[in-house]
C-alpha cells in the first residue's frame, strides 16, 4: 500500500467535546470479491495510524443466516426498501458483507471519516454492491457511491434528514437528524409545521454542517433574518431521545425556546 500524503478533511470550528466519534458501515456484496490494493491515494487514506484502528471483519450469510438477513428483515427493512427500490433484490441476493467500526475521542480533523469512507470506496472497487451507513440510515447502491464527492465534508452526504409523519406537539411535526454521532456531535432536533419544512431543513442542515466542522452546540447562534436568532440546547425531554434511539441531542429552537412553526413567512428564500 503506498504511503504518499493526502491532505486530510479539516474542521475549521473544531472544539472538543465529550462525545466519541462513532462511525459503522456495512458493505454487501457476492463472494469472492476481487483482490484490489489499497491504495491510499486512489482511495483518499489521510492517516495509517487512523486506518488501523478500524474493525474491519468480513461475514459469510451461511455462517450467520438470521443477523445477515436482519438487515433487511428487521427495522432496516423499510429504509432499505425505500432508499433501494428497485435494487432492494441486489441487496438481499448478497452473500458476504464487511462491516466498518470505528470509535475515537473527537478528532480535530475529519480522517476518521475520511478513512471509513476511503475503506467503503476500496470495498465497492472490490465488487461490494450496497453500503449501508447505520448510524445515518442509509443504503446506497455502489453507482451511488460513486456519484458522491469525497472532495472533504459533505452534510448531504453525511447527515440524513428525518421528517415524522405524524404531529406530536401543539400539531407540529419533529424533524430530526441521523448521523451527527459520526462526528462526535448530539442530533439536531426541532418542530416544524409541513409548511415550514423546506425553510427548516435548509437550517437543520445549515447548523448540522457548522457541528460537523467543529463547532460545539453552545455556539450556535443562527440569524437566518432579521430578528430571528435560532439556538440550540440540550433536549429536556429525555423519552424522546431514548424512543428515537439517540445517544444524545439538542433541540433547535428560536432564542427564546419556542419552536420553529412559521419561519417560512420569515426567512428568504
């Protein structure tokens, strides 16, 4: 494997936090995969000593039938079947699957990142077919990988946007994201009204990239326009947090805590 420098992915707002990043791909696929050198300048690998502390473990659907399949039988089942359509059969006629783990104290720069996805990269030249990035919920096909930039950080890429169909304070829906925890940082909350979702995602991701980059939550400070400053503090409802599954979140609110219902009349396009 070559050695050459690749200029890692910075974070410009890094603070330290408490948190760890915590990342974890699957990639499937049909046995055998083909021998292909890890390259780290095709594969963009910043750092050897972030590369090998990656578990990275291969498993055979014979060996294991009913955790292989649970990836698309169980509560991924329907995330897979909406993110591949179509190509859901590419992903349950897989028979090996390598799977991408990797916990660090928070990073001042985005190498663990960029090494997971380098590996996930590497892993779809071999002949994996379907990557699925847990904590962001995610399934993509290898074609769709390959359309994506790995030029630095991408919050489209990274972070996943969920909107909960049902109303559940005052008729507002929440929104929230998934993936944030791959970069050492609590998912963003907020309640929006249907009306006000374009304008609240474009802030949702606004702020998820600023965190992604470095920042603390406590920096946060957003004037999307005048008079209106948006903040975020820890979540007090802790049930909420623990029925979405989250280790940890902030809720995004107006400086004065109130929720983000009418911000569209408010902000410009």
């Amino acid at each position: 494997m070559a050695d050459d420098q690749v200029p890692v992915w910075p974070r410009p707002y890094f603070k330290r936090g408490e948190a760890q990043t915590d990342l974890f791909f699957v990639c499937f696929g049909r046995a055998p995969l083909a021998d292909v050198e890890l390259s780290r300048q095709r594969f963009g690998l910043p750092s050897r000593n972030v590369l090998d502390r990656v578990d990275l473990r291969e498993h055979r659907r014979a060996a294991s039938a009913a955790w292989f399949e649970g990836w698309w039988s169980s509560s991924f089942g329907a995330i897979a079947r909406r993110d591949l359509g179509e190509q859901l059969s590419v992903l349950t006629s897989t028979d090996v699957c390598h799977t991408l783990t990797l916990k660090l104290e928070d990073q001042p720069d985005l190498a663990p990142q960029q090494t997971i996805w380098g590996l996930v990269r590497w892993l779809c030249e071999r002949g994996a077919s379907i990557v699925l990035d847990v904590h962001a919920f995610r399934f993509r096909t290898r074609a769709e990988v390959s359309a994506l930039s790995f030029e630095g950080s991408d919050v489209q890429r990274d972070v996943k946007l969920v909107f909960e169909n049902q109303p559940t304070l005052d008729g507002m829906h929440l929104l929230h994201t998934r993936g944030l925890c791959k970069f050492a940082r609590p998912e963003l909350l907020c309640y929006v009204h249907p009306d006000d979702l374009d304008v609240a995602g474009r802030l949702l991701n606004q702020v998820a990239r600023t965190l992604m980059e470095g920042a603390a939550p406590s920096q946060i400070h957003l004037r999307p326009a005048e008079g209106l400053e948006l903040t975020a503090s820890e979540s007090a409802d802790s049930r909420l947090v623990e029925s979405l599954g989250l280790l940890g979140a902030v809720m995004l609110t107006r400086a004065g805590g109130t929720a983000l219902a009418g911000i569209a009349r408010l902000v410009p396009p």
